[in-house]
C-alpha cells in the first residue's frame, strides 16, 4: 500500500519544519550488491573487504533509524552532514529542494518518525555501490511503515547515501532520498 502524497509529506514537513516498532534489517546476500568498481585502485580482496564494511555500516544505519535512536543514528554521520529532499513546506506555494543537518533533523524527529508508535525504514532490494578508495555512492531501495494500531501507511524511496571512510571508519557524509 502506498502512502497519500499528503501523509509521506507529513513525514517529510514534520521532520524538516519542526524537525514502536524496531526492525532489525538484515544484509542483502552478495549477489543482490553492484559489483562494478570503475576506477577502484584496491585489490579484489580488500574491495570485498570494504563491501562488507559498507553494508555492514548501511545496514546498521537503518536499524537505529527505524529504533529511533537518535544517538546511534547520529553516531552513523560525519560532522556537517546533511539529509536533502525535496517537498513543499506549509504555507509555500510550490515544491523545492530542502536540506538539513542532522542535529536539526533528530530535534525535530518527535514530530516526524517519533510522532507515531510505528516507524520503520528498511531496506527493500538490491544497494548499489560504487566505490572507488575511501568514497562510495550507495543506491539504497528502502520500505517504511509509519502509523499506529489504526492505521499504518507505507511507502518506498530510494536513499543516495555518500559514504567516506577516514580513520578506519566509513561515515555518511550526505543522503539524498526521492520516492520509488
């Protein structure tokens, strides 16, 4: 079932204006993940080596965002971060591109995902990585169910995660996310 337009808005105003269920997402198999490395200079070993790292990162990254822990979720972002979207803020009269830091956006969640008993974003097909030394671009298909015992909307989107590895840590540097 796929949400109204006006209640995935909701989701995206509540969070980026004033801006449950805990599912543990589990890793795609290997052979759901992109394996083209155009331009990579690492060996084949540690490229596989990284894979796992980044997945491994991705897939704990949506475990905390559908537990709302907005410690552990935060722990996932680089400094300056920030999560870009375009909606249409109340009162606007048209759409446009909106970005947010990721302190603003865990401030303003109890209006977004924390305003419901059920919130739940998990991945939903095959991540595509490009990698290339310490950067990647992962395509990440992601499900939500968002409601209460009432009613639970869901919807799909893919998330554009930029990732960079420094200090031996892969961290997300920035999200785009759209509807699927």
């Amino acid at each position: 079932m796929r949400a109204p337009r006006s209640t995935r808005l909701f989701l995206v105003a509540a969070v980026l204006a004033s801006s449950g269920a805990c599912q543990v997402v589990s890793r795609p198999p290997a052979s759901k993940v992109d394996r083209a490395d155009s331009g990579s200079t690492r060996g084949t070993e540690s490229v596989d080596a990284a894979r796992r790292e980044i997945l491994g990162e991705l897939e704990r990254y949506y475990t905390d965002f559908s537990a709302r822990d907005w410690t552990a979720f935060s722990a996932h972002f680089w400094p300056g971060a920030v999560v870009t979207t375009i909606w249409q803020p109340p009162g606007e009269p048209a759409l446009r591109v909106v970005t947010i830091t990721v302190p603003d956006f865990v401030a303003r969640a109890p209006n977004g995902p924390g305003s419901k008993p059920i919130f739940e974003e998990k991945i939903d097909g095959k991540i595509e990585l490009r990698l290339h030394t310490n950067l990647v671009q992962a395509w990440v298909p992601y499900a939500v169910r968002f409601g209460d015992s009432a009613k639970v909307d869901t919807w799909k989107g893919y998330d554009a995660i930029t990732l960079m590895r420094h200090e031996n840590r892969w961290r997300i540097a920035s999200i785009g996310y759209t509807d699927r």
